[in-house]
C-alpha cells in the first residue's frame, strides 16, 4: 500500500469539515481531513526508503501530503541533507499550516546558517516562504549566538500580508519576552507596521511569560498610522 492509500484510510470526514475551515484558500477536493497525529505516526510507521521516495514525490496531489512533508522533514537530523530538500520544497507551500509545521529539528545545531537563510527567505515574493523565514528567526535565532540585534529590523521590514503579519506578530512577542531591551524601541518608536503592532501587543498581553507590568506600559503605546497597506 502506498502512502497516498494509507492517507486515504486515515481520512476522518467529521476533522476535514473544520480544518477546512482554518485553511481558506486551500481547495476542498485537495483536502483528506488526516489529523496530524495520525500524520505523525504515519511518518514514524514509515521505512527510510519510504521516506526519500516520498520526499522525491513533488509536487503532491493532496494537503495532507504536504503536511506529511513538512513532518518528515522537520525530523531529518543531518542540516546538510536536509536544507535543500526545505529549500526545493518551499515553493510547493500554499498555507499557513504546512508552513508552520515544517520546523527541522537539526536547525537547532545550526542556528547562525539557519540565520542567513532566512534572511533570504524574508527577500522572496512567495508568502510562505517569507513567513517561513520569520518562524525560523523566531524558532532558532532569539536565543544564543545566532542572535543579532539586526534580526529585528529584518522582520520588521516584511508585511504585507495577513498570514505574514501575523508571523510578524508571533515573532515581536517571542522577542519581547527573550531579548526585551532591543524589542521594546520597535513599540515606543512605532518602526513596525499598526498590523504588527497590534497584533504583538495582544499576543504579548496574552502571554503567560509576559510581567504585568510590561503589559500595561505596552498598552499605553499608541499603535503607528503607518500600515502594511500604504
């Protein structure tokens, strides 16, 4: 049985009709409703021949084989192999959800090259791409040496977008609670976009991890004129 098939078994009607409505854009007929935990098992179910064949298998008909991609490829251990099966696997994104599950494990031990690759991917037109740029800054670049303060401007920099501003977003929280002294100047100086902003300052105020009283300064900011839009 192939791997199509064995999605296909896995189907559940009941989770397609409400992913589906968590990925507009994306085409229904190209929607199995395969829950990630049973993608994730199927993964870990999978011979390593299996698993190249697979790889090799681009474009895919289905969303859940796209899923199955980021998944397989977020547990490859070597950066070297895996950076570009990523990279010619990149175009192939077209929503946020494969996107965002596709975080290697390996880019961990290689967070200052992870780095530089973002930053070309934060150059692409292609949205996912981009987003998936930021979530690697966010993911591996805040902390230890692959940090620079300069990793800030960059993300301020891309927008645009409804589902890269948000990734934006994800990204100015996360860097308010790690590296606040070099976040905050983004807020009170208004350098990011008014979508950016306000997103972050709610995800900022949502956080657990985030102090009271960095909340309530943040919610005294007034969020910038300048939109992604103008």
């Amino acid at each position: 049985m192939d791997v199509k098939d064995r999605l296909l078994r896995l189907a559940d009607a009941d989770y397609r009709a409400f992913h589906l409505r968590l990925i507009p854009g994306v085409p229904p007929e190209n929607v199995l409703g395969v829950r990630v935990p049973a993608i994730r098992a199927l993964a870990k179910s999978m011979t390593d021949e299996e698993r190249l064949a697979f790889l090799g298998e681009l474009p895919h008909e289905f969303y859940d084989e796209n899923m199955l991609h980021s998944v397989l490829l977020s547990g490859m251990r070597g950066f070297s192999e895996t950076l570009p099966r990523v990279k010619g696997f990149l175009p192939h994104i077209d929503n946020w959800a494969v996107c965002d599950a596709l975080s290697p494990k390996c880019f961990a031990k290689e967070s200052s090259r992870v780095r530089d690759f973002a930053y070309e991917c934060l150059e692409e037109e292609r949205l996912y791409t981009a987003r998936f740029g930021v979530n690697c800054l966010r993911s591996f670049c805040l902390d230890g040496d692959a940090y620079r303060a300069e990793v800030l401007g960059r993300v301020a920099g891309v927008g645009g977008e409804y589902y890269l501003d948000m990734s934006a977003a994800w990204f100015f929280c996360d860097a308010l609670i790690k590296r606040g002294a070099d976040a905050l100047p983004f807020f009170e100086e208004g350098r990011l976009s008014r979508e950016v902003h306000v997103k972050a300052v709610q995800k900022a105020c949502d956080s657990f991890r985030v102090p009271f009283e960095l909340k309530r300064y943040l919610r005294t900011l007034p969020p910038p004129e300048r939109s992604n839009g103008d």
